[in-house]
C-alpha cells in the first residue's frame, strides 16, 4: 500500500526505541516510546511524547517524574512485553529484569543506557502530550549505539 507523500517523508526521520517508565499507585508502568529526545543541555531535558489518554500520562504527572531505558540490538528482547494488552494483575516488569532509581521510577537491567528525570513542564501536541523532564540521573551501562527506528507512514504507528 502506497503512503502518501506526507507520510512517507515523516517515515524518514529517525528515532530511537526507549522504554518508559513512571511510577502508579499499581507499582511500575512503562510503554516502548521512539518520540523521545534530548532538548536542552544545561539543565539537560528530555522530552518524551506520550499519547493522550494513556494511564503512563496520568501517573507521570501524579508522580512528576519519569525514565527512559534507551534500547540497543543487546536489548531487542525488551520490546515485546509491552507490545498489546498485558493480562490483568500482570505487568512486563514480572519478566524483564529492573531496578527502581532513587527518583523513583524503575530502569530495565539490560538497556544499554537510563535517565530519570523529574518533569518540568509539558506541551498539547494533538494526539500526544509532550512531557519535559530534567535529567537528574543516568548512566551509560555499556558501551554501544542505541537501537534506531524509521516508520514506512509518518502518520502512524
């Protein structure tokens, strides 16, 4: 199926695959993000695009804070767990290994890098709410490049 012209030139810009993270009354909740970008250097921000009306929005901003697992080809096996509708009581975290930041929210074992940062501001983009978050910690686990993704159609997933 062709895309139209649109589409296919949005489909060109890259982007990564990062897991995300906040923190519920359940206990973690995370998605697979690729609208995820550094935006400011000192304080260093992350910007993280979250579709409206997901639980992950309303928890990130009752917590106001959030992290970012950045995947890598080592850690492709991340992915599927939050792929579809996870069964009631489970959570992907039940079999992807984790750890909690001390700011709170958890980061997956295997990424090859994590941030968590506290939320300072956010943006209506129409369908998603971009979500702005000072860098407080993080670290690069290994060394690497991260995985990155193109879109055949910029106007979906």
């Amino acid at each position: 199926m062709s895309h139209p012209p649109l589409a296919q030139a949005l489909g060109r810009i890259p982007s990564g695959l990062f897991v995300v993270t906040c923190q519920a009354e359940s206990g973690p909740i995370g998605f697979l993000g690729s609208f995820v970008q550094q935006v400011g250097l000192a304080p260093p921000t992350i910007a993280v695009a979250v579709a409206q009306g997901r639980d992950h929005l309303a928890a990130i901003r009752a917590s106001g804070h959030f992290a970012v697992s950045v995947l890598d080809p080592e850690c492709k096996h991340a992915m599927p767990p939050f792929f579809g509708k996870v069964p009631e009581g489970r959570t992907p975290f039940d079999v992807l290994p984790h750890r909690a930041t001390e700011h709170g929210p958890v980061v997956l074992d295997d990424a090859l890098a994590w941030f968590a940062c506290r939320v300072i501001g956010e943006f209506d983009a129409g369908d998603h709410v971009v979500v702005f978050g000072q860098a407080l910690a993080g670290e690069l686990q290994r060394s690497g490049d991260p995985s990155v993704h193109l879109r055949k159609n910029g106007l979906s997933y």
